[in-house]
C-alpha cells in the first residue's frame, strides 16, 4: 500500500466511525500526501481510544510498522514505517493546545475555524497560519515566512479583533507589541518580544504546570526509548555515503525533521587537533586518510583517551536526551569501531583488546550497517589507501560484523537496487522490534 492509500483509508475510517477530528497545519497536500511534512490532527479526547484501535487495524491491513511511540496526558506520538514509506502522526486529545504543560490556545477557538477539503475535515488555511505564528514565536522565538505571512495578513485586514482576541488570550501587554506594527519588517523585529511575553503571560496564569511538565517529561525515562541510533561502517569506496543518502528521505518521513546525521562520534568535543592548534578545522570529506604518521603510544593513548570522553560524554549530553525522550535518529557514518577497523585514520597505536575494553564503555548503537565486498570492487571506486589494506579492513570488518548481535552485513559490490534494499530491510527490521499497537494502551 501506498502511502496515499493509507491517507486516503485514514480519512474514509475517521468519517465512516465518526470520529471527532481535525488536521492542523498545511492540508493542501490532503489526502493524497503531507507533503513531506507531519499529520497532526485534534480529536475529541472521548475518541482517543477508538483512533488508536482504528489505526492499529489499518497498520495490520497496509503492513505498516510502529516504529516509535511515545505519550503524554494531551497527546499520542506515533511513528509509523512501510517497506516504501513513513508517516509522523501526532494525535492531541486536548481542550487546549500546550506549551510546556501550560494551556495557550483554546481548541473551542480553533472549531469556529473549522472548513472540509477533499473530505478531510481541517483547520482553515489562514487560521492555521495564524496559529502556527504563535505557536512558533512562543515555544522558538521565530516563525517561518508562511507563519509570519498569514499572522501578518490577518493583523492587517483585522487589527481591532486579533489585538481584542490577544488581549482576552494573554492580556494587554502582549496586545500591545504589535499596536506599532505597520509592515512585515516591523512584525519580524518584534516576534523575540512578542514570543517571550507570550511565555510570562503563560506561566503566570499557570505557575506549577512547567514543574509538572518537567516531572513528567522525566517520566519518560523508566519508558521504553522512542529514538533510535544507526551506524554505518566500512571502508573507503564501501558506499557509506550512497546508503546513508538513500536511507535518510525514508526515515525523515517517519522521523519528521528528527533524523540527523553525525560524522565518527558526536562531536561535543572538537577535533583533538584543532585545540591544540595543529591543524584548522575541516569540512568536507578526508581525500588522504592515512596521510598522518601514526602516534606514539603516550600520544596514540591520550588522543584516544580525549576522543572516549566525547563517545561517553558526548552521547550522554548530545544524543541520549533526545533518544531517551522524543522520537529522534541518529545516523552515524563510521563509529568507535573504526578504531578496529581503520586505526591508521585515527592514527593511534594500541593494542586490540585496549580498544575493545573501551567499546564497553561507549554506548551501542542501535543497528550497524557494515558494508563490504569484494575488496578489489571496493578499491577500484575510490584508491585512497591500497587494495592491501582495503582487503585487511574488509575482513576486519567482518569480523566484526559476525561478533554483533546489532551489526548487518551488506554487500555493496552487488547491484546498486539490491545494496540499498539490503540495507533498508536490516534497518526496517530494527525499528520495528521495539514497538506494536498491542502493547500500547489506546
């Protein structure tokens, strides 16, 4: 199935059961994509639970996976992931829309601005536009140019009722930053303004909801992990690139602006060689990776050491919280292992079972692609070492890949069509493990 099949089954299920709801957002995609966007949709909280068994039936039926959940008291996060496709679907079951566990916008507002496209009932374009602006300026302090726009459109043709409309939502002080807006410019300088008196206006009408909002956002530590962590190994010419470029539209539909990518490690620290003003740092990919000398042993064990902190520290500050807590992807090209693969890259001189004990400490990613092949294939796409060392750390590296339970091997010497399918199958089959409609309370 499709993914616009499956929107378009979605939809005719919500009407045929009568379920309370409406799409917020930009609908004009509806039904037949998002658009490469999210669908988040307002139901009724009295239908929260028949949604959830509905969706759950129209997943089993169009062979769609939960790759991520998670919850909280006004909402439901799905993840959804097919063969071909995936879907970010946020469901909220509120009488007011949140920020930070306080309420900020009425949903009895937003009803009056209720309109039907293709069948689909949704939020009025320009009210969505409206909404989105405070949306945005309260929890970013910015706002897209379509939000700024439509914000803007409708203070111009109604000043007298949205300065009202604000007053009676946030109070006049509020109100009254936008009394001197006459033109776009004047909007967008006064958004950081208007944003942050959002927040105090907020909290002060609901001083202990951000401390709730905090204890329950902790919460989701005990529960099972929404995020995910995805590393891709080999050698030089092996494809890391073509795979993880192949990968990341896929999941960024599942994933919705949560799929981010990282070179080696996650880089809290910077480049051990950079601080010690050795070398400038370096964008773009290495065309000489053992052009350095390998280190001394002091030297190899304290640059190791440095880069540990960053696998330790690093992920507990850069990747944990947002694996741990929200449904985020981390795709990782080339990992700690690269010290048993490529040790010359890092140019350091330790013993095997050095590195190894350090493995224990670094956290696991959640499946390793390690692609490989044919070493003489390999070499031919991108001679930057030699085909000796190309061979050496192709069987490194599969040896690796038979000591891990989380590591896939795939051959990217075969058929570009055939790599890929490999490498999205080993990933489909992670993220579907970890979650299922069954074990989910609706």
């Amino acid at each position: 199935m499709t993914q616009s099949q499956f929107l378009h089954s979605l939809f005719q299920t919500l009407a045929a059961y009568k379920i309370d709801y409406f799409v917020i957002g930009d609908y004009r995609s509806l039904p037949d994509s998002v658009g490469q966007s999210d669908l988040d949709i307002i139901v009724a909280p009295v239908h929260r639970a028949r949604l959830h068994d509905l969706l759950a039936v129209l997943c089993r039926d169009a062979d769609v996976r939960l790759a991520s959940f998670y919850r909280n008291d006004t909402s439901h996060f799905y993840r959804l992931l097919h063969a071909d496709w995936g879907l970010q679907f946020d469901v909220f079951h509120v009488d007011s829309l949140l920020y930070r566990g306080a309420p900020y916008f009425p949903v009895s507002l937003l009803r009056r601005h209720l309109t039907t496209w293709h069948d689909v009932r949704v939020l009025s374009l320009d009210f969505s536009l409206y909404h989105g602006f405070i949306k945005e300026a309260l929890h970013l302090l910015r706002a897209k140019d379509k939000y700024v726009d439509g914000f803007f459109q409708r203070l111009t043709a109604e000043r007298p009722a949205v300065l009202a409309e604000l007053t009676e939502l946030y109070g006049e002080k509020v109100a009254a930053l936008l009394d001197g807006v006459a033109t776009r410019d004047d909007l967008l300088a006064v958004i950081p303004a208007f944003g942050k008196a959002l927040r105090r206006s907020v909290k002060c009408r609901h001083p202990f909801a951000p401390l709730f909002w905090r204890l329950r956002l902790a919460g989701r530590f005990f529960r099972r992990r929404p995020g995910y962590v995805i590393a891709v190994l080999g050698t030089d010419g092996s494809g890391k690139s073509t795979v993880i470029n192949a990968l990341t539209p896929w999941l960024s539909e599942c994933f919705h602006d949560s799929v981010h990518y990282q070179h080696l490690r996650p880089t809290l620290l910077p480049d051990l060689g950079v601080v010690t003003g050795k070398k400038k740092p370096q964008a773009g990919p290495v065309t000489n990776p053992h052009g350095g000398r390998p280190s001394s042993f002091p030297v190899s064990l304290v640059r190791w050491l440095y880069y540990m902190l960053d696998y330790t520290l690093g992920y507990l500050v850069r990747v944990f919280p947002h694996v741990r807590t929200r449904s985020w992807c981390y795709i990782f090209d080339r990992y700690y292992q690269d010290y048993y693969i490529d040790p010359r890259r890092s140019r350091t001189q330790l013993p095997h079972w050095l590195f190894r004990l350090g493995e224990v400490f670094v956290p696991s990613p959640d499946v390793i692609l390690c692609l490989g092949g044919d070493p003489e294939a390999i070499y031919a796409r991108k001679p930057e070492t030699s085909l000796d060392e190309v061979r050496r750390q192709t069987d490194v590296l599969r040896r690796l890949c038979d000591a891990r339970k989380n590591a896939v091997w795939v051959d990217t010497t075969q058929p570009l069509p055939d790599t890929l399918s490999a490498a999205r199958d080993a990933v489909f089959t992670t993220l579907t493990r970890r979650f299922s409609f069954s074990s989910i309370r609706g």
